[in-house]
C-alpha cells in the first residue's frame, strides 16, 4: 500500500510540475478535466451524477472554462444565474422526483469544485504566474507536512475530533507557521524575479500563511462531506490516495486564497 501510494504521488506530481510548468491551454486543459472529474466525483456521492441536475453541473463547468479561455469573466454572474435557472427548471416540471437539497448541491458543486480549482490556471496567467502559482502548492501540501510532524510530535489539544480525530491545533498552528517559513525561503530564492511584487519575501510569506489556515479548512469541508454520507473516499482514480478530491481538496481552497492574498498584496 505505501509503495502504490509513493509511485501515484510521484507520477502525479511529476505531472501537476509538467502542466503547471507549461501553462497556457496545458494548465488551462488539465484544469478542466481535474474540475470535471472532480464534479462528478462530488456528484456521484451526493447520488446526482448521472441525473439532469448533473448533465447541468458539468455544462455549465464547460460553460465557466470557456469564458475564461475568451477571457469573458464578466459573463460569470449569468452564467451562475442561468445555471440555477436550468436546474430550477427540472426541479419544477419533475417535481417531486428531486429533492431541494440535490438542485442547490448540483449548484454548490460548480463553485465548490469548477469554479474555485480555476484560480490554479488563474494564478498561472497573473504577471510572475509562473513563479506565484507554485505557492499554491507550498501552501498546500507544505502545510500538511509540518502540520502532521508538528502534530505528532506535540499535538495534545484535537482540533476537530469529529471529523479527523488526529488532527490537533498544534499542528494547525504548526502548519501554518511551516508554510509561511516555507513560502518566505521560496522568495527569497526567486524572489527577485518577481517583477510585478514590490515586497516578494513578505508577500509570498503572508499569502501561504492565510492559504495554510484556509487549506486545513478546505481539508475538512471535504471530511464533512464524506462523513455525512457515508464514504471513505471520494473515488479510486489515484491508486493510494483515492479521487481527485481525496488529492486535491485543500487545493481547492489554496488556488483562490493565493489568488486574492497576492492580488491584494502585491
């Protein structure tokens, strides 16, 4: 099991490096498919991914992607609104086949997965994209590192025990801390090449702080979620790590958090 779960992470971060290091409709690409795959994943669980309310969640994901492509993100409101009408309208004229909590699920979907994974391809297009966008990993993945050795070796106090028993607010605290160290070495690394960030140390160091404390939240959203119906993983698509969401849920929440914390600090 641990060798399975060693090889997919390394084939899988060997391939995440290759289309993040592209960029361009690569990233763009590789973004979606993760997007729609995890959307079904999401879907599958909630028991709607073969239904109308899903046929409309993954076309308005399409939908999403093509207007970023165009660079038409102005047209995201109506395409929000017009997604909720479609899946309002199902609801109506196959009342009661659905219930309420399946129409706003099918909806909360394609923000919680689509929309939100998409800043990764976002980040990538800002100016110094491809140096930022790989805070979003730092923080991510960084954060569960130090998090589960500061967590082992003094976490006393759990910080969620319903949802993951063994994690503990030392090792929040510790992997934030960590991910913040971390995101300070890498721009005084490449710091430099940062043309468009007036302070890089503290504005890499800063955005992987606030990206850690959401990605921990991401983390358990996605725990909760499997725990209210029931499931271990959310699929077997990484042999080891389970679905896309199992990988990449706390990505989820680090894309838009780097996204907006650069934006704002830069």
């Amino acid at each position: 099991m641990f060798t399975t779960r060693l090889i997919s992470g390394i084939v899988l971060l060997v391939l995440a490096a290759l289309a993040v290091g592209a960029g361009g409709d690569i990233l763009f690409a590789a973004t979606l498919v993760i997007s729609l795959v995890g959307l079904f994943e999401l879907y599958r669980v909630l028991k709607i991914e073969k239904t109308p309310l899903g046929m409309i969640g993954y076309g308005s994901t399409v939908v999403y992607y093509f207007l970023l492509w165009r660079g038409w993100e102005r047209y995201v409101v109506l395409m929000a609104i017009g997604a909720l009408m479609l899946l309002m309208t199902v609801y109506v004229f196959t009342f009661p086949k659905y219930k309420t909590e399946e129409v706003t699920t099918a909806f909360f979907g394609v923000f919680y997965v689509a929309v939100m994974l998409s800043h990764l391809y976002l980040v990538r297009k800002m100016p110094d994209g491809k140096y930022l966008v790989w805070l979003i990993f730092i923080s991510s993945w960084g954060c569960d590192t130090c998090a589960y050795c500061v967590g082992t070796l003094i976490g006393k106090h759990r910080l969620a025990p319903e949802l993951s028993p063994k994690k503990s607010i030392e090792g929040a605290v510790g992997g934030t801390v960590g991910s913040a160290v971390l995101g300070l070495i890498y721009a005084a690394i490449l710091g430099r090449k940062m043309a468009e960030v007036g302070n890089p140390m503290m504005a890499c160091a800063v955005a992987c702080a606030i990206a850690a404390v959401i990605s921990q939240i991401g983390d358990l959203a996605a725990s909760a979620i499997k725990r209210n119906h029931q499931v271990k993983d959310y699929g077997r698509l990484i042999p080891g790590h389970g679905g896309i969401l199992d990988r990449f849920d706390s990505m989820i929440f680090t894309a838009p958090a780097i996204y907006f914390a650069i934006t704002f600090l830069r």
